[in-house]
C-alpha cells in the first residue's frame, strides 16, 4: 500500500490539473449518479482524487465523504472545497479497507474509476457491502482493459503497464472484462439495477448496485 500511496501523491498535482478525456460520457454518468441521491443521503466516495466529482454532487446530498489512498489528493480536494465554499464535503485520506468505514453508515457508496486500481477486489467488495446500509446503493465505474475488439493502442498499452510498474510509472491495473466485473458486483451481495458503457471503448463500466 506504501507504494501505491507514494505513486498518487507524486502525481497528485499533475493529476488535479489533468482534463476530463471523454466530457460527454463523464457529464452522462454524472447526471445518472445524481438522480440516484436525495438531500437527505449520507454518501462516501472510494477513491475520491482531488475530489473534482464531489464537489459536483456534494450539493445534492446532506453529508458527502471523499475519501483517497493518497494524503496529497485529500489535500488538494480539501483546499477546492474551502475554495468553492462547499460546507457538507469532507475529505480522508483512507483505503478501502478502513474500519472506521464499515457499520453501514452510508445510504450510498461511490467507486468511480477505482475498482479497476485494487489488487485485492474480491475482500475490498466486501468491505465496500459492509459501508452501505441495507438496501442503499453502490455506484462504480470501472475501465474494462480485457474487452473484445480494444484498438491496437490500448491493447499495446496492456502490454506496457507491468514494465511501468517496475519503473514507478503506472500504479496496479487490473484487466477485467464486463462479465469479471459484474459478477464480483454481484457475489459480492449486490443486485445490479443498472448498466452501461460510457465511453464504449475502452469500455467503462458504469453500474449502480443495491445492497441485498
């Protein structure tokens, strides 16, 4: 874990500064999370970054947790809220693993682009069932790098990720296909209400879950 602290907070900067590659598709998926949230929800969002999608949604719920591996993401996420003005968001600096997380204390659970990130998937879905309180929802969006037909770019980069690892250049990325990943959702004890691909390609997977 050490390592992958050290990777997110080196890039951290970079990363705050960074633009949306595919705005329609994100601006989509945005407005399909909000309409899940009422005012009164308590939300957590895993893997929050530099917390750019939480102080979007922050406002339609009562209280929103953003929480990252990284202290330095936490810390530019933070100084955002403070700057923006938005009162109801707090961040921590946390792993999916994080006790103080479990007693299903939110009505909803938010992974966006981090399911893909984590070496131990199968045990962090289970910690991620034990946050959301019975029949509140999980919502996540995970890049699918083992789907059919991946252009030869994407395809090249695959090939590329574990010699960048080596070097401190890329963190964990798992290959999942739709089907590995829905059905981790899914054993996980998660019913899955909704889906979709936005982008296509690559595909990335967007499914909101409830908790059985």
């Amino acid at each position: 874990m050490a390592q992958a602290t050290a990777f997110w907070d080196g890039i951290a900067e970079r990363y705050a500064k960074s633009p949306i590659k595919d705005v329609e598709a994100y601006e989509y998926t945005l407005e399909r999370t909000r309409s899940y949230l009422s005012a009164n929800d308590q939300v957590l969002e895993l893997g929050a970054g530099t917390g750019s999608t939480a102080l979007l949604l922050a406002p339609n719920v009562a209280r929103y947790v953003a929480s990252d591996l990284s202290p330095k993401m936490t810390e530019i996420g933070q100084t955002k809220a403070t700057d923006q003005g938005v009162t109801n968001v707090e961040f921590i600096a946390a792993d999916v693993s994080d006790p103080q997380f479990a007693g299903a204390p939110f009505d909803t659970v938010l992974a966006l682009n981090l399911l893909h990130l984590l070496p131990n998937l199968t045990q962090d879905l289970k910690h991620i069932h034990q946050m959301v309180k019975p029949g509140g929802l999980f919502i996540s969006k995970s890049v699918c790098l083992n789907a059919k037909g991946l252009p030869l770019r994407l395809r090249f980069m695959k090939l590329a990720i574990p010699l960048m690892q080596i070097l401190g250049k890329a963190p964990f990325v798992r290959s999942l296909t739709i089907e590995e990943l829905e059905r981790e959702v899914t054993e996980a004890g998660f019913d899955i209400i909704e889906t979709g691909s936005y982008p296509a390609v690559p595909p990335s997977r967007y499914l909101v879950a409830r908790r059985v």
